[in-house]
C-alpha cells in the first residue's frame, strides 16, 4: 500500500518535496510526473524531491511501490494545479498483517492553516481517542467484516472537511470505471449519437473511449480590478437594460466573483489567497448584472492580477462544465504577480477555459450615454472588450453567453489531464473552447 503524504494543494511549481506513506515489503519507490520517471527512493522514511518546472501548468503525480523482485505492490495518483478542494484528508491504514490493521494514519492538508481548530475520529460510528493525527491506535477487528472510518476537521473560519474509509480484510473486486469530463465546443444545436464519437479524441495516437456526453449550466468567475469598480456602479442602474434573452444566465448556472487583492497564509510559505464571493446561482439575471453589483473587499497592497486569473481558472475548471473566466480591467497598471500574463494564458489553454476581457476605460466626467471611446482597447491580456456604456456591455455580454452556450462535456474513460487528449480528424464539429474575437 502507498499514499501521499504530502498534499500540494493551491498553485505549485518549482521543486517540491514529497513525502509517502508505504506499507509491506518496498524495496524501491518511483515517482513518475505526467507519465514520466522523476525520482525515487530505495528505503524509509519514504521521500523524493521533484520539480515541477519555472511555469505553471496542470500536472498528474503517480507513485508506484516495488518488490524486490520488480513486482508492483500498489500506486497512487494526485493531481496537481488541477480543481481540489481548499482542503483535502485521507485515512491511511497500518499494520504488519495487512488484513488486521493495528493503527490509522489521518492525513490532510489546508490550503490556508496549518493546523485544525478540532478533529473529531469516529470507528463504526463511535468516537475513535488518540493523541496525534499522526498514529491512532485501532481496537482489535473483525477481519470479515466491513469497518467504517470518519474523520471531521473544523478549521478557525468555520469550515468543516471531512474523511472517510470502509475497509475490510476480506473484501475485494474490481475497481470502478474512472472518468475524465472534457469541455469542448461544439457548434451544432443537437448533440451527436453517443455511439457515434469512437475515435474522436486520443492520447497519444490512442483512441479514448467515450462514456458520456452532456450539455451542462455553465459557470463564470469574474476577476474585478478594484479600478474598475466605480464604472461598473455606473451601470447597476441599467439593470433591466443588461439583461436580455441573448444574456441571461440559465437555470443551473453559476457565477463567482474574485479578487485580485491577496494574502499571505500561515500553512504555505510563499502561499496567496485571494477573496472569492460565494456562488450566485441563476434568478433571472445576466453575468453581467451581478457584475454591476457585486460587493468588492477593500483593496491591499498586493495587487497581483495574473495570479488572480490563473486560481480563477482553476475554480471555472471545476465540475467539468462549460465554464469562462472574465477580466474586468480599469485604469490600475501594476501588477506584483509571481506569474507572467503569457504563463497564465498558456495555463487557461491547458484547462480548456476560454477568457473573455472586458475595460472599464479611464475616470472621466462623462456619462454612459456620451461615451464614445473605442470598443476594444489594447492589454498585456490581448484586445479587451470596453464596456463603458449599456450598449457595450451588453455586446460583451452576449459573447460570454455564446462561449457558454457552445461548450459541451465528453467523459471519457480513464484519468488524464485535458491538455494531453487531442481531438482527432474523425471528429465533426469538435473544437477547443475559446472566446470569440
């Protein structure tokens, strides 16, 4: 059996230590990194150095345990600058005799604290004592039959995570079928025949096959310049006027706001966090009206926009749904990003999210009815959308609702990281999602 020990969590790059967990008779861990060797390690405590590169980009760690004898004992996958939960946990069992465990081992990791305000263990439903999360004593068990372990992590803000394990020492069985969601778009009004999608996407010259497909509600991020705030007041009185059937949101769909003003946190050294609203789900609004509204945190001095875009990519990129991130601009320059705007445009093309960039424009006396600047505008982020008047944004609007409206999900078998499928020839209609220009 092996396990991460080492949850990475947020943004990662660079070189990263990883710590494991390894029961029974290893004599040799490997670590490969999207598919190819990065280290190993031939005795305990278990641990190899890795790099993940200078830029940023999805990756998919998988350890593998041995025998003496080149046999494989067990592997385990984390993937990385993927969507994860803010914090993650996990059961770990421990034991000479693999079919009668003698201790567990809860591991978990926040992306903000480093340590939880309470844990709470239960076995079987009863409360579990012990003294580090590190090594818990279990009770003898019944091998045949089936234990249930839970864990609830209460962290300082509220928040509440929770683990859970059913083993056994007599169960077995096949593993269920693992699947990917890939978001593509498809331009066609009906979606084509389940039967008919063979070959259309590949890794590696291998065809996938395709399980599922599905025209999900979509889900937005907005990343708001705090600059851009008083233009966007301007316009909340406009609200009826903003919404219309081309921009509307669709029942099931969400949106959410960010903002590029972080903080540093306790549980990584280095680590950002950004203010994220909470989902504002469809009642008859458009993006853009919530955008007009929205309330903004006090601004601080770390301004980092790119840094912004890249978590907001992340959190579009979850539940594998037709998804956009939407940059709204104004007049602030200085970005103390980590990140650089290329790094991060090439990141949202790994996660298949489309970004739209919308201006403001510049303080001005002027009202919306007599603005009359340039409909597009120049950025680091490429030509950006202004949005200064009803009519404007309403334009940008509609774009956003067609990138939305044009996405469909494949789920495939297997796990993969969507920048390495490949649509192939046989595909009719398939094609990356990208805003429109």
């Amino acid at each position: 059996m092996i396990a991460f020990a080492t949850l990475l969590l947020g943004l990662v790059l660079g070189p990263q230590q990883v710590d494991l967990v390894v029961e029974g008779d290893a004599a040799r861990v490997e670590l490969l990194v999207d598919g190819e060797p990065a280290g190993e390690d031939r005795e305990a405590p278990w641990s190899i150095r890795c790099d993940l590169g200078p830029d940023l980009h999805p990756h998919r760690l998988e350890v593998v345990a041995w025998d003496a004898a080149g046999n494989e004992l067990g592997r385990a996958t984390q993937w990385v600058n993927l969507p994860r939960s803010r914090a993650e946990a996990a059961f770990v069992l421990e034991g000479e005799d693999p079919q009668r465990p003698e201790r567990v081992r809860l591991i978990w990791e926040h992306i903000e604290y480093a340590a939880a305000q309470r844990v709470v263990v239960r076995l079987d439903g009863e409360p579990l004592p012990f003294e580090t999360t590190d090594r818990i004593p279990l009770p003898e068990l019944d091998p045949g039959r089936l234990h249930t372990l839970e864990a609830e992590l209460v962290f300082p803000d509220g928040t509440r995570y929770q683990a859970e394990l059913a083993f056994s020492g007599r169960l077995g069985g096949d593993a269920d079928i693992q699947l990917t969601g890939l978001t593509y778009a498809h331009r066609r009004r009906s979606l084509p025949a389940l039967d008919r999608l063979g070959g259309w996407v590949a890794v590696d010259g291998r065809p996938l096959t395709v399980r599922g497909i599905e025209r999900a509600p979509g889900k937005v991020v907005f990343v708001i310049d705090h600059s851009a705030i008083p233009a966007l007041r301007q316009l909340a009185p406009f609200g009826e006027a903003i919404t219309t059937p081309e921009t509307a949101m669709r029942q099931g769909e969400v949106v959410e706001f960010l903002f590029p003003y972080a903080r540093m946190t306790e549980a990584h050294v280095g680590g950002r966090l950004f203010t994220i609203s909470q989902p504002f789900p469809a009642s008859g609004a458009s993006f853009a009206q919530l955008a007009t509204r929205v309330a903004a945190p006090e601004p601080t001095e770390r301004r980092r926009v790119t840094d912004a875009v890249a978590v907001a990519a992340v959190q579009a990129a979850s539940e594998s749904r037709p998804r956009a991130v939407v940059l709204v601009l104004g007049h602030e320059d200085e970005d103390t990003s980590a990140y650089r705007v290329e790094e991060v445009l090439r990141f949202l093309g790994e996660l298949r999210v489309p970004l739209h960039v919308w201006w403001t424009g510049r303080p001005q006396s002027r009202t919306i009815s007599e603005d009359r600047r340039p409909v597009r505008v120049e950025t680091p982020w490429g030509s950006a959308r202004d949005i200064s008047s009803v009519t404007r944004i309403v334009a940008a609007s509609q774009l956003l609702r067609q990138t939305l409206d044009e996405q469909i999900t494949l789920w495939v078998e297997g796990l993969h990281l969507p920048h390495e499928v490949e649509i192939t020839s046989q595909a009719k209609g398939l094609e990356l999602p990208s805003a429109p220009r």
